[in-house]
C-alpha cells in the first residue's frame, strides 16, 4: 500500500538557517497539507495547498514558511529563517479530496 | 469548526471492543465527524468519518447518534497495537476547507493485555 514519505526525518539546524522538508505524496494526491506539533502540545494545521496555490493557511503560516510543488511530485515547506519555537515534528499529509487526509512520518525539526 | 469533547484517557481489554465516545452539541449541518489516532509521536492516521450515517471500515465503526451531537468509534476486537490517542474532528468539508483539521487533545486508549 503506498504511503506518504517525507525526509529527512530529523533535521538539525541553526537559529536564522533556511530548512525545506520534504514530502512525497501518493500518487493520486491532489490536496496537501502541512501540520506541525511542538514537543507535548497539539497537531497544528499550518497550511493547504491544491491546484498549485495555497487554499488556506492559519496565523502561524507567516512569511517565514513557503510551501512548493516544483515537479509535481515533491511537496516541500521552507522555512527561511529558522527560530527557536519552530522546533517541533512536521507533517505532510494528503488526500484525493476533501474527506481523509494521509499524513507521513513527520520530519523532526530541532533549531539549536 | 464545532468544538469537540473527549474522555482524556480510557483503558481497554485486549480482544474486546473499544468504544470511544465524542461529544460535539454545537455540530452543524454540514460539519463531518472525523476520527483519526496518533501512535506514539507517529503521523496521524485516518481512521473514519460520517455525515449522519453509521459508517463501518475495516478499521472501525462510527456511530453518530440521530441528533448528531455525539457519536462513538468502536474497535470491535482491540491489540496492543491500537494504543495510541484518538481525535474527534468535527469539521465543514467543502472545497473552502479542504482539509484543515482542528486536533483537539484526544483520548488515550491504553489496550491492555
């Protein structure tokens, strides 16, 4: 059964670094999302994406992070001048609609 | 998105049924419940969803009372392997709100040998 991959799965990096993770969806994939959880606390939406532009994105999606599908299988959040609180596991999901959406492994993200 | 309320924690029997309870009085119409669970740290799972109507997948079951401010996840036959958190997501599904998905802070079933 395909699944949602994302790499790395840890990335380590220093405060004002740019990061991209990455996502590969399935296939049939037409919708994508980013979510993140910070250590202990809630999944967080941050963005969707479908037919090439952002559907919606929430206050913590601010003009730090971008989000691309440059070759139309790749998903990729960047995030361009890390801090500290960005620290947290991200996750990419996606879904054929609007229904159920599959998430990947998640990427865990540590600024130092 | 109506708000949901969850037991923060429950245990369960290996082999029996889980049953997972979700309050949601202030539901609309057009809000969808949605039920996905989160092993240990791991991405979230989609496990099932509804309008009105009982759902049943290979996973589990959805029963959504005939007023729709609760509803029930069962897992007939619990593992070890189904402890995890599990959310509750009432949320509008359209092409305006193509999936953002409001996670609350879940119940913890501890399946227990």
């Amino acid at each position: 059964e395909p699944e949602v991959t994302q790499t790395p799965s840890h990335q380590v990096t220093q405060m004002g670094q740019e990061v991209i993770l990455r996502c590969v969806p399935i296939s049939n994939h037409l919708y994508f999302y980013w979510y993140r959880q910070i250590l202990g606390q809630k999944v967080e939406f941050l963005v969707s994406f479908y037919n090439n532009e952002i559907s919606e994105k929430s206050e913590i999606f601010d003009d730090q992070f971008s989000v691309e599908r440059p070759d139309g299988s790749n998903f990729t959040l960047k995030i361009r001048s890390t801090k500290l609180e960005d620290s947290a596991m991200y996750f990419c999901a996606g879904g054929t609609g609007f229904y159920e959406q599959y998430f990947g492994p998640g990427t865990r993200l540590t600024v130092t | 998105d109506a708000k949901t309320t969850q037991p923060t924690s429950m245990d369960c029997a290996e082999g029996r049924a889980a049953n997972l309870p979700c309050n949601h009085s202030t539901i609309s119409g057009n809000e969808y419940v949605y039920w996905y669970r989160q092993i240990h740290s791991q991405g979230p799972q989609y496990i099932i969803h509804g309008l009105k109507n009982n759902e049943t997948n290979e996973m589990a079951s959805l029963i959504i009372t005939e007023d729709r401010k609760s509803s029930t996840l069962i897992l007939p036959h619990a593992t070890l392997r189904d402890t995890a958190v599990y959310y509750c997501i009432v949320r509008v599904t359209s092409n305006t709100n193509a999936g953002k998905s409001t996670f609350g802070d879940g119940t913890t079933l501890t399946v227990k040998p």
